[in-house]
C-alpha cells in the first residue's frame, strides 16, 4: 500500500509525557507503535502526497495531551496546524489511544478509535505493556474477576452492586499493583471488563494476553477489526451488568477455559505491538472498495 506521511511538528509528537496509563505501562502506545510499523513494514511503500493511496497523520494524541492538559491555547494551535497540513481529508487517517482524541474537529479524516464513545470513529485496539507472567500460574479460584477503578463510569459502580452478593465473583476496587492483578486475573476463569470514561477497557486485552476469556460490559461494541477476527470465539459482550450476571449463570468453565487459550493465541498473533497494524491496512483497503 502507498502511503504518505503527513509532515508533523515535533510539538504534536513529544519523546514521552509525563503520566503513564495503566501504571505498569512503559511510555509506548499504538500512536507510536503505528508509525513506527510503517516506516519498517514491507507491506508499506512511503511516497509523496499524489502518489499515495492514504496520508496517514501521525500526531502522538495522548502525549501531547497529557503534556499540555489540553488548554484552549493548545487546541486552537492544534486545530490551526491540522487545517494547514492535512491536504485531503478523504484520503487521511490516524489513530488515536486516548479516551477523547482528536479532540478538535478533522472533518473527513477517518480515525481508529482504541477507546471509541460514539458513532464516529473506527475500532483500534487499547494495548499496553505485555504482563510479566509468574512460571507457574495458580489455580483457578473465582469463575470471574474484577480488580481496578469502580469509579470512572457509573456501569463499573452498578456492576459492583448487582454482584457484589456472588461467592464465585471477586470484586476489587482500587489498584493493587501489577502482581495482584496478574494473579487475581489468572485465578478467573473469566474477566469482567466495563467500559470505563472511554468505551473500551485495557483489561479486555490484558486479559486476551494472559488467557482469560474477557466480558465487555457496555453501551458500545468496542472490539476492533470485527471483519477480520471472530470476537465470539474468544469473548462475550453485553451491555448491562445485569446481562453479565445472566451470562455467569450459565456458561461453562470448560468453555472459558477453551476460549481463554485461544484469546491467548489471538494476542499473540494478531494484536501484540505491530501486529495488529496490517489488521488497519485491511480495513483501509475495504474502505477503499466501498
């Protein structure tokens, strides 16, 4: 695929900002992570701006929005740079991990969403760094699990109502570290992954890495590239807690067991840093065709 890089000023890609999420995660998201796979893929050809099929817009949103706490002064100064160097919104994408980018208007530009909210946007995944994982995993424990933050969407504070009565659901507010969560995860055979302020999870894919079947909880259907992979092998999605609780009523172990494991080989093929990039070259060249 022919692609042009769009000539962004340093400002809008900063070497590193100055709080991370999650707490465990290095200083690299999918915004760095992109960029860097079409400057190395032989899949990508980069060519001038006629040439190319796509322009791909490579601002680093999260960094630059954490390092400038997205004052008015900052957007008006992204929003002016944006209208002098995108050259054809119909031809240019980008993708974005944080919950609220690109935080200005961009038209026609169509971007991949790790944490989508509404109907605009396409699906990316909301990766972080891989878990370290102990050499033995410890036994199963709880049929599903749920340690983090209880109050960045009121669905997490339902959920915890609905089934805080359960002896085979652990329930934690709050972070622990990475270690209890790692554990507390592996001991599940499922996880329970609510939307947060954003509409995805970094838990969904969290979970995917350390094989166990992940429950989106939420309004939206955040799971990316859903033309190329079958979510129903390897998750479940429901809307409300209530549906979550059905959900436990009746699946099986076995069944979580199975779909953990291949949740598992899914992340490890599919949707680890760089390989989940040609899953949007895909998606690019499908818009095309429309």
């Amino acid at each position: 695929m022919n692609i042009h890089i769009l000539p962004v000023p340093s400002r809008f890609r900063p070497e590193r900002q100055k709080r991370r999420f999650p707490v465990h995660n290095e200083d690299y998201g999918i915004e760095q992570d992109f960029l860097a796979y079409l400057k190395r893929s032989p899949a990508v050809r980069l060519v001038g701006p006629k040439e190319a099929q796509w322009h791909y817009l490579p601002v680093y949103w999260t960094r630059w929005a954490v390092n400038t706490g997205l004052t008015k002064r900052a957007r008006r100064d992204l929003s002016r740079t944006l209208r002098r160097i995108v050259l054809d919104e119909a031809k240019t994408f980008t993708v974005c991990q944080h919950k609220d980018a690109p935080f200005v208007p961009i038209g026609r530009v169509r971007a991949f969403l790790a944490s989508r909210k509404g109907r605009f946007g396409l699906d990316a995944p909301l990766l972080s760094t891989p878990h370290r994982l102990p050499r033995r995993p410890p036994a199963k424990k709880h049929l599903a699990s749920f340690v983090g933050n209880v109050h960045s969407h009121p669905l997490r504070r339902r959920m915890f109502r609905i089934l805080r009565g359960r002896k085979d659901v652990y329930l934690q507010a709050g972070n622990k570290g990475e270690r209890f969560f790692v554990r507390k995860t592996l001991e599940s055979y499922a996880t329970l992954c609510p939307r947060g302020m954003g509409g995805s999870s970094f838990r969904f894919f969290e979970s995917l890495q350390l094989g166990v079947a992940p429950i989106m909880i939420g309004d939206l259907d955040t799971r990316p590239f859903k033309r190329h992979i079958d979510w129903s092998k390897v998750s479940f999605r429901v809307r409300t807690p209530g549906e979550a609780a059905a959900l436990l009523r009746t699946v099986g172990k076995r069944r979580l067991l199975a779909m953990g494991r291949s949740g598992a080989k899914l992340w490890r093929e599919r949707l680890t840093y760089g390989k989940w990039c040609p899953l949007v070259l895909r998606e690019l060249q499908a818009l095309r065709r429309r």
